[in-house]
C-alpha cells in the first residue's frame, strides 16, 4: 500500500540473512530488550563470517558512527533494526568497517559493515545480531528458520511479513 494506503496491495516481503551463522531464538539472547520483544519481533544469527549485508531493499533511517546498528525503513514502511553484538557500542567502532551512511537508498544485499568478529569476541562482548522488525504491531512477522539452522547472507530468507 501506499503512503496513506491507497495503491498497490501489500506484497509479502522475506528479509534476507543478514550474515552466514547460525540461527538463535530472539528470547535466548542475553540482553532483555531484544529477548522480551520491547524493540519488536524477530530473531538472531551468531556470526561465522565478518561482512553484514542488507537484508531488505528500503532506505537507511539510521546508521550509528559506531558500525554496530542500522536502521532500514522498506518502501511498505516496515521499520527494519540490525544489531551487531551485545552491548558492542561501546567498542566505538574498533573493529566495524562502515561502508554505507544514513539516508543512503540501498537494495538487498548490499554490504552495510565489515566487522572484526573476532575483535568483538576478544574483548568479551557477544556477537548475536539481531534482526528485528521494530513496528512489529504493523507489520505482524513470521520466522521462517529454527534456531540451529545455519544460514548463508543473502540467500536464506529468515523473516516474512505482510
């Protein structure tokens, strides 16, 4: 739909992984506002490879100096959240090599970051990354992989929504 709801009817939009892991059930994530659901639905992928691409076409509301979190709002007006580790913000973007800017209009499968892993991991942090839909209540989601799954970026669809 459009802007105000009028046009085209709503297509059912899958996001991409966003990196190669394994799938993690967004309440096994150690940090409460992810795992109780407060920013919205979704799931986690522990990375095995150091790139983060796009999971969805849209533009970028947000992109934190620090590399860690984007923000992506889809031309539906899905709100889309992508953090990298847990409470890795304050890591100040040692490690997160950014390669887009906010307000950028970027596609699936872009590259958004080239992050150490293994940078997060030495300095204590967790590296779950979470994929969210932040306006959850407006755009209701499905996930489509169980935790355990491996998943490859760019080629395994782990959300649907409407």
């Amino acid at each position: 739909m459009g802007l105000f709801g009028f046009g085209k009817k709503k297509e059912k939009v899958e996001l991409k992984a966003v990196v190669d892991g394994i799938i993690k059930d967004l309440k096994n994530v150690e940090d409460e506002v992810f795992s109780k659901g407060f920013l919205g639905e979704g799931l986690a992928i522990v990375p095995k490879s150091n790139n983060f691409y796009a999971p969805v076409s849209g533009e970028l509301s947000s992109v934190f100096p620090t590399g860690h979190a984007f923000g992506i709002n889809t031309d539906d007006g899905a709100e889309v959240l992508i953090h990298i580790g847990i409470d890795t913000v304050q890591m100040e973007g040692d490690g997160f090599d950014l390669k887009v800017e906010q307000g950028q209009k970027i596609k699936a499968g872009d590259l958004l970051v080239i992050c150490d892993i293994d940078n997060i991991k030495n300095k204590g942090y967790k590296t779950d990354t979470i994929l969210i839909i932040t306006n959850s209540d407006d755009f209701p989601s499905e996930q489509l992989v169980t935790e355990g799954s491996e998943v490859k970026a760019n080629e395994v669809s782990v959300i649907s929504f409407k």
